[in-house]
C-alpha cells in the first residue's frame, strides 16, 4: 500500500511516498541512490546490508519501510562529518580491514552499533558481535583489530 513514510536519514528528515512494504535496501539503492549500502544474499544472513535504526545495527534486506516511520536511520554514506571520517572508518582503512571492500560497510555499520552498546568490548565480545557479517576475503583479524582500535581511540564513545 502507498503510503507517506516519515523518517530521519543521515540526520536529516525524509518523508517518501512509496509502498510502505519496500525493503529499506532497495528504497535507499534504488530511490536515493545511496549506494553503500549493498545488496548480498538478501535473506538477512551476510549483513552487507546493515543500517543503523536507532543506533541499532539491522539488515536493510529485510526491513520494510513501515518498520522504520518516525525513527532514525544512519547508512555508512552518514557516518562521516563533512573531510572527517568516523573513527571506525579510519581505523578500517589504517588497518587494511578490507580487500574486495563489498561487506565493508555492512562490517562498519554493524562494528558502530556494537560499539554504541558496547563502547570497550572484550575481543570475545567484538568476536560474537561481529559472527554474523561474512567476509569470504579473510580480513576478519584485521577487521577486528580495527574495532579494538576506534574503540581506544574514542574511549569507548562511537
């Protein structure tokens, strides 16, 4: 059904009218040709697709537009302040924490929602929290290692 969805997106208010049952990943693709958010296996599984709604990482995939009125929504294309990459951003690229670079955002959206609640986790904790975004590159230490930085770096606070 077509309805008006209301939502803030990278800060900033959206109001779309669209079906109300489009996933947030094809509406952000395809309608705001916001890119970074990619499409993998589209089932919810890979996590290249997460978003941040309400600071919580969630699979753009399998969310539908009803699902995020009146929330806020943050894709990677967000995290950056203006020239100023977010400090999981910069420790991904000091770190080398990517080869194809395909679930990168996926990894760092879902790394910002862990830190957010979790701001000094445990490598365990880093290691649970990140199990269900895939990397078939193998950059998974360095990916790891990427986190444990930014979360020295900002003292905990993403």
């Amino acid at each position: 059904m077509t309805k008006s969805i209301r939502f803030r997106l990278n800060g900033r208010p959206l109001t779309l009218t669209t079906d109300e049952n489009r996933t947030l990943l094809w509406v952000l693709r395809t309608d705001l040709e916001l890119t970074g958010t990619k499409y993998g296996c589209g089932e919810g599984h890979c996590g290249s697709c997460t978003v941040l709604v309400d600071g919580n990482a969630v699979r753009a995939c399998t969310t539908v537009l009803k699902e995020i009125a009146g929330r806020s929504v943050t894709t990677i294309e967000g995290l950056a302040s203006g020239d100023t990459l977010h400090p999981l951003q910069e420790a991904f690229a000091e770190h080398h924490a990517f080869q194809c670079g395909y679930c990168t955002s996926g990894m760092i959206m879902n790394a910002v929602g862990l830190l957010g609640k979790h701001p000094q986790p445990s490598r365990a904790a880093i290691l649970e929290g990140m199990e269900h975004n895939l990397c078939r590159c193998g950059a998974q230490q360095r990916i790891v290692a990427a986190i444990e930085d930014a979360s020295r770096r900002t003292g905990g606070k993403s």
